[in-house]
C-alpha cells in the first residue's frame, strides 16, 4: 500500500484543497450541467402542465432554455454562465449526439427511461479531478426503434427495451468515449477526451467539445441576469477562441490539437419550431453543419454564443485517440503544451489516489474500494446548478409570449416565494433533474464522508428562505413542491454533525443551531398541517412510499375519510426524537436548549401513545394479532379499518429509536428531571415506551416506540426470507403477498396489493413510480442504523434468530452488519464472479469492459437483486458508500467516517 494511504484524509492534497474551497474558489468549477433540462418542469410553459410534451427530446437542439443547460459530461461555473460539454457524431446518426436520449413517461410502458449507457466513475470533492465513460455505437443510434418497441410493450408486466436490446453493442461496435477534468487552478479546466474503438473495423468518429453561454437574454426582464453587452465567443488570431461575458473574467477556450471551430447563436431555430422568422445561426446550426453538411448554417465571421472544437478521426480496430482541451482565464499564460497539460492529468489523478487511499485503508477488498469509489463519483458528478423562479415562471417574461392565464393557479402556484439559482445534489441527473427534499437529505449523509462542508450547506440551503415556504413546508420537488417527503432532515443533519466531527475532530454546534431553529418551523407546519385530528397521529401522504399501498395516499381517498399512517405517524416519533437529541447537543454549551429537548421529548412520548390508542377510542395503528403496525382507514361515520398490507409501512417505526447514554442526567439535570416526573406522572405516556426504570447497557436509557416484545415480533417478520428478508436486503412489501394479496373492496371496485419483485404492473401514484415490492435501499440503511442504535441499549445478550427458522442467533449489531452485507451484495463481484445489480445480461456481467462499471439503481428487484428504475441515482444508492465503510464510534453512536491520522 502506498505511503500516502497512511495520511489522514485531511493531509492530502485534495484534503487541503477542500479546507480552502472557500478562500480560493476551488468548487467554482464542476460538474453542474444537467444529463437533461428539456421534458422539466421548469422549461414547460404549457397550459395543462404537460412538460414531457411542451419541450420534448426533438425540439432540445433547437430551442434555447430558459431555466439552464444540459450536455454530454457537462462542466459549468457555479452559476452557469458557461457550459462547456461534449457533442458527438458518428457519420450515420440523424443528429448530432449532444444530449442523453430517453423515453417520455407516456412513450415508456414503465414511465420515463434513460437509453443510453454511461457511468460516473471517479472524481474528487473540490472537482479537481474527474472522469465519466460513454459508450457510442458505430451503427445509427436507434431513436426510431426504441420508441417503436416500447410502444409495443404497452404492457407493465413485460420489460422495458433497453439500449443494449437492440444490439448496437455487439461485437464491440462502438467507441468507449471517456471524458476527464482536471483543474491546473480555480479557474483553469483541463478537459481530455480518449476514444477507444472496441470493434474488429475502423469507425469513424466526430468530437466537438462545445462551449455555450447560457442563454440569460431573450427573455426582456432585468435582473442580475440582464446583460449589456451580451456574452459573445470569438475565434482569436492566436486560433483559440476568447469568451467574454459582462464583468466576469474573460476566458480563453483552446484545442491542443488542430480542429475547426464552428460558431452559432444559443438562440431558439423558430423556423424549425414554429415556421416563423429567426435567428440566421440558432442553436442547431452546428448539428445543421455537421450532419447535413450545410456550411451557410454556421457563423462566418466566427463568433457567436455556442461554439464547437470540430476533429474528424477515423480510429482504427482496437485503437485509441487521446484529444485536449483547455477552458483558461485569458488573462494567463497560453498554456497548449501536451506534456504540461498531461503533467497536469496525472498530478491531479495522483492526488485522488492518495485521497481515496486514506479513505478507504481499513477497506481491504479492492473490489468495495473501486464500488465505493464509483458510488461517491455518481454523488459528485450529480451536482447540479439548479435555476428556477416560480412567480417570474408563472407571470412569462416581457419579450416572450404570455403564458396561458390557467397556469396561474396551476402546478406550483402556491410556491411564488421559491427562486433557486443553486448548486444542489440531485438525485439523478436524467431521469430526476431536479432536488426532492428527502432524496437530498440521504445525500449529504453519504458527502459528509468526503466534503461535509458541502453535506452542512446543503441541508442549511434547504431550509433558506428562498426554499423553504414561508409556512415551514420544505420542497418536495419542481413536479409538485408542495408534495410531502418523509421528515428525515433533522436525522440527516444530526449525521452530518456526527461525521463531520468525527473527521475534523470539531464539533459544529453553529451548523447544527443554524439548521435546528429552521426545522423547528417545519416540525410546526406537520403538526399544523398534517394531524387532521389533532390526535398525534399524522396523514402525511404519499411520503415516498409510491405504490406500496392500495391508494394514491397523496390524492382524496376514494372512500372519503383520511388515511392515519403508521409511516407518517412513525416519521413523526423519529422527528421528535432526533429534535430532542439535537437540543441536547446544543445545550452543552447552552443549558436553554435543554426546556426545548423536553418538549420534544413530551412530543414523542404523545405520538406514541396515539399509536397505540388512536383518538383514544382503543384502536391502534399498531395489530396485536398480526403483531405488525397498519395503516388505519377512518372512513366517514367514525368505522376504521386496518389496512393489512405488511410492508414497509409497519417497519418504518423501527427507525424511531434514540439511546440516552448513562451520563445525561449529570449532564442535562433540568431536561432529565423533568422526563422523571413526566414517566412517573404519567403512566399512561410512560408505558408506551421500554420501562424507564430498566436501564440497558451501561445504564442506558432507551426511547423507542418498540417495547422489547414489540421489536422482536417485527424484528421476526423483517428478518423472515419468505416475507421481508431477501438475499440483497428488505424487501418494500413482504413475499407473503404473493400467495395471499391483500384485497379491499370498496363502492363495486377492488383495490389490491400483492408482491411484485421487479417492476409494479399497476400505477396506484402515476408518473415514474413503478415499485411495489423492490429493495430500496435509504429505509434499508435507516434499518440498518436503527438496529445499531437499539444494540447500543441491549447489549451482546440480546440476540434475535437470523434469518427466521435458521437456528442461527445473532445480536442486534451482527443482524445490523448482515443487512449491510446482504446490502452490498447487490454492486459487489460475488464468488461467481457476478454482481447481482447487473442482472442477467451476459454483456454487462462477462464483458470485460462493462463488467466493473457499476450502476447505482433507483431500487433493486426484490429476489434477484437486479438494478431498476432509474440507472443514475446515486443519490440514495450512493449510500452503499456508508455501508462499505467502517464505522467509528464517536459521541451518540457510532458512523461511518474516515479514519484518523
């Protein structure tokens, strides 16, 4: 092992960099171009709201944005003032390839779907250095034959056609188009292109690494966006082009090799669209250029908004050609020496190594090293800048058409205070372009690993007041911000302190103070908002869970009444316990946080009594014949009906723990006197909880809705492998289903739930939520946290059978680290040589050169653990990063973090 894997992570080069990414700029750059902005919201102006069909696929290379950019392995600045990414051709295609290429919602038979193949597979926190892979086949990209085939399956239970189905990848007729960044300074972006052609014939290929200014002038408004004069590109004599924008540094784009520079107008073709009059060299004139061979479609006076570098090669038979790039300030050194700018690549490539090799030294497997490496490139490479104006989206803009007077009161309409223009993590950047508020608060658990500066802003970001609604709700997501997320964030920042202390060795106190008075606005806006009965028992609506119920739980319930959720009641004990442990951390240095730890504590103990005796009737979320926790339907006329559908509804109270370590009466005397007199006072709060009197381990105190009997019934059908347990995690709905559905009949029709491993054949929530049964992973790992933190209470003498029937007993932490390891099964070469995400296909589980790019899945089939959904969502699969890394025990538990020097 190199020496340098013995530094803490902190010491590394990059370790340096990122502590002063602030003072020197270093995040300034990176990898902020969305995969897609047509099909977004943001960009539809339609009167119904029909996004996919406003802005399609075919109208993207013709029409300007409004809102941001996309591209092929996109850079941008941090505010997206210049794009740079890159556009390919191979001599037979329709188009230009400059934008990832998918199906709408409506064209797939399982909701919108990615077609293309690439894969993140390095980077670095301060985007110093990064590297992705596309593959690109030699024949015409099949466009027309991808609609066409999944149009034929219009059935949900038949499989969506792939990419790699229609054989444009066999014998290796493609090129593996690999596409690194490396920064010499802040503002100096090196960027190398290497093409390998994996087939036995020589291809012939065309690179156009493109720089485009974001189009911020078409749209007549005046704003910090206004400029006079416009940006403009212009070929030098020097044969580099300069790029002026306003005030901002003027920078200089090179090619180190000859090519030729083509240049249009980042400009709507309105001909095109519209068959109205426009600009003489739109957006689409290079695509016009290049593949219908119109040399009047380009600028001649070579300049303009949008330019592209043009090499024509042809790559022989198992060849490679390396191309360089350079984005500069032009005010410095005109640097196009290809050994210098090589010496650049490897020093920062080097620098990773050293970095990823402090992290990972207690990781002995090369193969969790490389998986967990990748898993961290896709959080990092799906950094986004995200622009969005609600009340300018809603009002159109001065030199535009007025956009229909329905969408006033349409989509959003309540959200006119939201006005983003932000780096944000999204969850995927194709299929999921933009933030969704729980999906984010996993991933800045996973960042805090390597860049918990980043991790802290962005919870605060959150919680801004250009994000958060002036009621305390925070944005769901752009398709409906107000929409309801499970309320994670106070356990996401809690994480993120832990971890970033763990690391730095300092706690944060004014992070996590600056966070917690904001979610205390939001913890009110639930209680307000989401306690139709003010009973402490919540309707929080679909909360993530999609089709896992027999309604559409975000929608009215078609038997009127409402819906009390065993999940979103659960949620609401987890919130008031990670609140509570937040004012605890706080009132170490500030004993006032103390009287808010004991209302949060109240809280808790109030929401677990209405689990119990729901409005105090006796009918409880909690079935003690099943021994499993329902939702309960409270039909007009005061019936209520248990849902007894076993699935991740019952499980999500597990995660609704919190252990008191023996010291916090010393510690926190006026909080700890009064949950005395509380538990003594009142036994009817005090029983719904393990005994106070009974101090586990260490005499420790356990708060959880789970008495020991409780834990251990659910814990059984968790850990049952023909229900819950699979061989790669839990499962979203119990195998049991399969056998025996659940049915409920209502008003002549039947609503169902039965199991359903891959991809769900009904569509209870519409859109792209096709899951019924797969492994998700962010409630897995919120399992996983929670039997560690209910093992810090029952100590080694605890055990529980795992799996059920096995004979086999394990403590709660051994249990803890088999679903972990069952977890990273689902990415990890088994002893067969398989990694079980890749499914069946002999391409991507043999093929050399597919076979160790993984992807990170939106969720995984529930018996085979093959990827589903989405390909990119490293967001929340990102998290098999955590799983992969030991954990350290730090005040409050232990975590995933680096080692120490």
């Amino acid at each position: 092992m190199p020496a340098s894997s013995t530094a803490c992570l902190t010491d590394t080069a990059e370790g340096r960099r990122l502590a002063a990414v602030e003072t020197e700029g270093w995040h300034r750059w990176g990898p902020y171009l969305s995969e897609r902005q047509w099909g977004t919201v943001r960009e539809d102006y339609s009167e119904g709201g029909t996004a996919w069909d406003y802005l399609p696929h075919d109208h993207a290379r013709s029409r300007a944005y409004r809102w941001g950019e996309d591209g092929i392995a996109g850079f941008s600045d941090d505010r997206q003032l210049w794009c740079l990414s890159l556009a390919l051709w191979n001599g037979r295609d329709p188009i230009l390839k400059e934008r990832m290429f998918g199906l709408t919602n409506d064209e797939g038979n399982h909701g919108e779907d990615v077609k293309e193949l690439w894969w993140y597979l390095d980077g670095t926190p301060t985007h110093s250095y990064m590297r992705m892979l596309y593959k690109y086949p030699h024949a015409p990209y099949p466009y027309a034959d991808l609609v066409a085939e999944n149009a034929r399956r219009k059935g949900r239970n038949l499989p969506e056609y792939e990419i790699a189905d229609t054989g444009v990848f066999a014998e290796g007729r493609y090129h593996d188009v690999t596409v690194e960044y490396a920064k010499a300074a802040p503002d100096d972006v090196l960027m190398r292109v290497t093409l390998v052609n994996r087939g036995r014939q020589a291809a012939d290929l065309h690179v156009l690494p493109q720089v485009v200014a974001r189009n911020t002038w078409s749209w007549g408004r005046e704003s910090w966006e206004a400029e006079q004069p416009r940006p403009l590109l212009r070929l030098t004599e020097t044969g580099a082009v300069a790029a002026t924008r306003g005030r901002a540094p003027a920078l200089r784009f090179a090619s180190l090799q000859p090519a030729e520079f083509l240049f249009c107008e980042n400009e709507t073709n309105t001909r095109r669209l519209f068959g109205t009059p426009g600009p003489a060299h739109p957006k689409d004139a290079i695509n016009d250029r290049i593949v219908e061979g119109r040399h009047e479609a380009v600028n001649p006076l070579a300049e303009g908004t949008k330019c592209a570098a043009w090499t024509r090669l042809t790559v022989p038979a198992g060849g490679t050609v390396t191309l360089r790039f350079r984005l500069s300030p032009e005010a410095g050194p005109d640097a196009r020496d290809p050994a210098a700018f090589d010496a650049v690549m490897a020093q920062r490539l080097a620098e990773a190594d050293a970095f990823y090799a402090a992290l990972q030294r207690d990781i002995a497997d090369p193969d969790a090293r490389l998986v967990q490496r990748q898993a961290l490139a896709g959080m990092l490479w799906s950094k986004q800048f995200y622009h969005f104006d609600v009340r300018r989206w809603l009002a159109g803009d001065p030199a535009q058409p007025a956009p229909p007077e329905a969408r006033r009161h349409g989509r959003d309409s309540d959200w006119t205070h939201l006005n983003n223009a932000d780096i944000v993590s999204m969850p995927d950047k194709w299929e999921y372009p933009w933030y969704a508020a729980w999906d984010l608060a996993f991933h800045c658990v996973t960042f805090a690993l390597i860049d918990p500066a980043f991790a802290k802003g962005q919870l605060i970001l959150l919680t801004r007041e250009w994000y958060m609604h002036p009621n305390g709700q925070l944005p769901a997501y752009e398709w409906a911000f107000g929409d309801v997320n499970p309320p994670v964030h106070a356990w996401a920042a809690l994480r993120v302190y832990r971890m970033d202390q763990a690391l730095t060795g300092k706690p944060d106190r004014a992070f996590l103070e600056r966070v917690f008075h904001k979610l205390m606005l939001n913890f009110t806006w639930w209680v307000n908002r989401k306690d139709a009965g003010d009973r402490n028992v919540f309707q929080g609506g679909f909360l993530g869970l999609d089709n896992i119920g027999i309604f559409d739980r975000s929608a009215r319930l078609p038997t009127g009444g409402t819906l009390d959720q065993a999940d979103g009641t659960a949620w609401m004990a987890m919130y008031s316990l990670n609140l509570m442990r937040i004012a605890l951390e706080l009132a170490v240095e500030d004993p006032v946080y103390e009287d808010i730890a004991t209302k949060f504590f109240e809280h808790f103990l109030t929401i677990a009594e209405a689990m119990t005796h729901v409005g105090g009737n006796g009918t409880g979320l909690w079935d003690e014949t099943d021994e499993f926790y329902y939702d309960v339907l409270s039909l007009p006329g005061g019936r209520q009906v248990p849902l007894r559908v076993r699935s991740l509804v019952g499980l999500i109270p597990l995660c609704a723990v919190e252990v008191l370590d023996e010291d916090f009466s010393e510690r926190f005397p006026a909080f700890a006197r009064r949950a005395r007199w509380l538990l003594t006072h009142r036994p009817d709060l005090a029983a719904q909880v393990s005994r106070w009197e009974e101090p586990g381990r260490g005499n420790r105190v356990l708060l959880s809705l789970l008495r020991r009997h409780r834990m251990k019934a659910l814990l059984r059908r968790m850990l049952d492998e023909t229900e819950f347990l699979s061989p790669h995690g839990v499962r979203s709905v119990s195998k049991a289903h399969a056998a025996a559905p659940f049915r409920f009949p209502w008003d002549g029709e039947t609503f169902a739930v039965d199991y359903e491993p891959a991809e769900s054949t009904t569509a209870v929530f519409g859109g792209n939520s096709n899951w019924r049964g797969p492994i998700w992973l962010p409630i897995n790992f919120l399992l996983v946290e929670a039997l560690t933190e209910f093992g810090r209470f029952y100590g080694p003498e605890f055990t529980i059978e795992c799996p059920a029937g096995s004979g086999q007993y394990l403590t709660l932490p051994e249990i803890a680290d088999e679903l972990s390891a069952r977890l990273t099964r689902l990415v990890l070469r088994g002893p067969d040589g398989r990694r079980p995400v890749l499914g069946d296909n002999p391409l991507f589980q043999d093929d050399p050169h597919f076979r160790d790019h993984v992807p990170f899945h939106e969720y995984f089939h529930g018996d085979t653990g093959a990827g589903l959904g989405a390909a990119h969502q490293t967001g929340w699969t990102g998290l098999i990063a955590l799983l992969l890394q030991p954990r350290r025990e730090v005040a409050g538990g232990p975590v995933p973090a680096a080692p120490e020097g």
